[in-house]
C-alpha cells in the first residue's frame, strides 16, 4: 500500500527498510516475496535514491543509471521480473578521447584484448592473463595487493594501458592505482564480461515499474517520509522513528549512507565507540557532479558515442579526476527514440568526480557563479567533439555534491557510499547491533548500480536468517 505517511504505517512489521535507493527496493521486495510484512520509508517523494529521474520542460534527464554490466539482467529476472530484466540494453559504442590515444570500443573482453594487442602490441598471454586474474578475483580475498600493482605486475611500465584498464572505473566510482586490486579487478570484470548496458525505457519507467511490483508484493511504502532515528532495545535493533512515531520492527535494513546509518541515525557513540570511530574513519568514494544539457525541439547530433570519455590529461592521474575545473568528463548520451522509444529530445549528461570541499562553503553568490562555471567548462570540452553544440541547446543545468547530498542524504555527496573499509565495517554491523543489516556501501566493490541491487538482496537474506531464529550475528 502506497501511505501518505508515518501514520498511516501499522505499528509493527516484521522488517522496516530504510531508504529506497537500488539496495533498499530489492531488499523489500525479496523480504516481502518471503512471506514477510514489510514497511519501505523513503524521505523524498520519489523512489529511486541517487538512482533517479527529473523532468526540465520537454526533457528528461536520468540523474544516474546511465551504464551498468550485463549482469544487470540476471539481478533484475532474479529479485523483480523477466520483464524488466528483457529491457536491459547494450551500449556498444563506448569511445575514448585523450591525448593518449582515440577509439571506440564495445568495452567487451573480447574487444579489449584485440586493442591491447593490435593498439598497444600486448602479447595475447600477457593480456590473457591479467583478465582470468580479474575473474578469478572474490569479494573476500586478501586485500593487500593495490591496483596499481596488479597492473604493474601483468604490464610493466605500460602507464598507458594501466589508463585504457583503469581510468574508466576511476570516473565511474573515483576508484584509483592505492585502492585494493580486488575491488578494482570485480568492478572492471564484471562491465568487461559482455560490456556496458543501460535501462530501455530510461529510469523513469524502471522505477514507476519496481514501485508497481513492490506495491504488488504486499510492502507498505510511505514517501516524504525521513527516519529520525533507529531505535535499539537490549543492544538489538527493534523499530524506527519516522515523523515523529515509533514503528516497531523484527529487523532494520538501512539502505541510508553508512555513516549516517551508525553516526546520525544510531547513537554508536555511546552502544559501540570504537565501532563507530571505525565508521568514521572509513573513506567515502569519490564526490560528483553532473552538467546536464538538453538540445532543443527539432535539434540534432552525430551519434558520436553511447557514452565517451573525454580526458584533457597528458598521463592518467588519479588526482586530477577531482581538479576544479574538470578536465576528465564521461558523457552519457540520448539520443532521440534510443534508450527511451517514445521520446524525441536529446539529452546528454556529463558527469565528473568532484572534492566537495571545493563547494562547501560558498556563498549563495559563489556558488552559483561556480555553477555557471562548471557548464561553461564542459561546453567548452564538449565542443571539442560537436562544434556549435551550444547554439543547439535549450536547457543547460548543473549538480554539485552539495545537490546530491541534499536530495539523497549521501555523506558529502558521496557517489557510491564509502570505499573498502566502510564495506568492511558494514558487514560487522550486525554483530555490534544485532537486527540491523546495511546495504549501500558494498555498490563500490560490485559493480555501482548492479551492486547496489545486489547487496540488497544479500542484506535481506541476512535480515530473514534473523527473524527465522537462524543466523543472528551475519
């Protein structure tokens, strides 16, 4: 049932869920497909988290699933609908434009191991090699090799191919050469097994239909509606307060920020401070910001690419990724009657990796002229690749990770949660509060938005072995 609010939830369920990004909608929807009574509390009016959609007079802009692997599908057929996993779309034309090098790849295995030799004159053992070292890595195994390293050790001193293997997961998710190879190798393995894909039909359709499903399945959904707090009882989770009522519960699966799960929404200061001083320390993934821009009635583009990758870098250099003004900007673009069949607009998103700092404590006034500055640089990077692009737009808008914070409550704008330690310490949340399980930190080490659908579905596994008396401390 769709709830106008707080009060109109029962006073008690088997789960609540706290926030409907990817990882909370697939967690109330395994947990309530289990037979469970299920309460899905989400702040803003609209499902879908950072995974969400808006309207700017005929356009429509997807803030957020523009790509993911191909094992999109599976997820999709497995915890929502065949129909929805059928609507899962390649993007073959996936284009790199930097200093180093210009091509377009359909991001496959296959692909890439052609371009490794023929490009770059990798031996075809050296390049096979490295990618059964990526399949065979596991979530779990020893962290202590970086991926630099694991680059380095398969092609020593090719800082150019460590840039064509690397640099796109450093502007998907800020990942760089110091973090762990193991997150670094599932992320790129999984989008190099058969490519890069989206949602046919655009987020919109995708949401209004996992809502529909949710509804379907039995879960109670109030919207507008932010949770105060996460309430223990005895060291267990037992219920929330949202709106100012307190709504009992079997168990807690927060899909909220990991450090606003145990630093704003449980006093883990006082239950667990060392715990909570590990949460705090935890590094986020890297901070955003989009330009969005919309080509108007009747104006049209070369199909250049599905998503292209710009970089005004000599070399790669992680660093750079979060310069102000950006030199590195991934594009997604829509083209009329493509990812969505019935619309006839263009639409193109940049996206960028961003240091919040960089937009903390600005003025009103400062703020918006740095706005205004950041669509004036990806312009003027985007006219590279499309002459006169500026003439042909109608709506020119930008998103800071002050705006991201804001509309999806992600600690300092942060795009995919926290990076490896917070996944680390998300898997011990249970056993410090028994009856509260997370998701949302773990999309970083999964593969961003599939992970995100996935870790949900592996928190409310969790959070049904508790209520079932079985393993109580995941």
């Amino acid at each position: 049932m769709l709830l106008s609010g707080a009060d109109q939830a029962r006073p008690r369920y088997d789960a609540v869920v706290v926030g409907g990004g990817l990882g909370g909608l697939t967690a109330a929807k395994r947990l309530a497909d289990g037979g469970r009574s299920v309460l899905l509390l989400e702040s803003r009016p609209r499902l879908g988290g950072y995974a969400t959609w808006f309207r700017r007079g005929g356009h429509i802009f997807d803030v957020a699933l523009h790509a993911f692997p191909a094992g999109m599908a599976k997820t999709l057929r497995k915890y929502w609908s065949r129909d929805l996993a059928d609507q899962v779309m390649p993007l073959p034309r996936i284009r790199f434009e930097n200093p180093e090098f210009s091509f377009v790849t359909t991001f496959e295995t296959g692909d890439f191991k052609l371009l490794l030799r023929d490009r770059f004159g990798v031996p075809e053992e050296a390049s096979e090699a490295f990618f059964q070292a990526c399949r065979k890595t596991e979530h779990f195994q020893d962290a202590s090799e970086s991926a630099g390293s694991l680059l380095d050790r398969h092609f020593p001193g090719r800082l150019d191919v460590a840039r064509l293997l690397l640099e796109t997961v450093t502007y998907a998710t800020g990942c760089n050469p110091d973090d762990p190879a193991m997150v670094y190798a599932v992320v790129f393995s999984n989008f190099a097994w058969k490519g890069t894909h989206t949602f046919r039909g655009g987020t919109d359709l995708l949401l209004a239909e996992m809502e529909r499903l949710l509804l379907a399945s039995g879960v109670d959904i109030a919207l507008r509606t932010p949770v105060e707090a996460i309430q223990t009882a005895g060291g267990a989770a037992h219920g929330v307060l949202a709106a100012g009522r307190t709504i009992a519960a079997g168990t807690v699966v927060s899909n909220a920020n990991l450090k606003a799960t145990c630093l704003r929404l449980v006093d883990m200061k006082s239950i667990a401070p060392a715990f909570a001083d590990e949460v705090e320390a935890a590094p986020l993934s890297a901070s955003v910001a989009q330009v969005y821009l919309g080509l108007g009635p009747g104006e049209a583009i070369p199909e250049i690419a599905d998503i292209l990758f710009s970089s005004r870098e000599p070399r790669y250099d992680a660093a750079a990724f979060r310069a102000f003004p950006p030199r590195s900007v991934s594009y997604s673009f829509y083209y009329p009657r493509h990812i969505r069949p019935d619309h006839d607009r263009t639409e193109i998103v940049a996206s960028m990796c961003a240091d919040y700092a960089d937009w903390e404590n600005l003025s009103p006034g400062q703020y918006r002229e740095k706005k205004e500055a950041l669509i004036r640089a990806v312009l003027a990077d985007l006219s590279r690749h499309l002459p006169n692009l500026e003439k042909k737009l109608d709506h020119a808008e930008a998103a800071t990770p002050r705006t991201l914070e804001r509309y999806t409550g992600h600690w300092r704008g942060a795009s995919f949660g926290s990076k490896y330690p917070g996944y680390l310490a998300a898997e011990k949340l249970p056993r410090t509060i028994p009856g509260l399980f997370h998701c949302g930190s773990q999309g970083i080490l999964m593969s961003g938005w599939l992970g995100s659908a996935n870790c949900g579905a592996l928190a409310a596994g969790k959070a049904e072995a508790y209520l079932s008396g079985g393993q109580s401390h995941a």
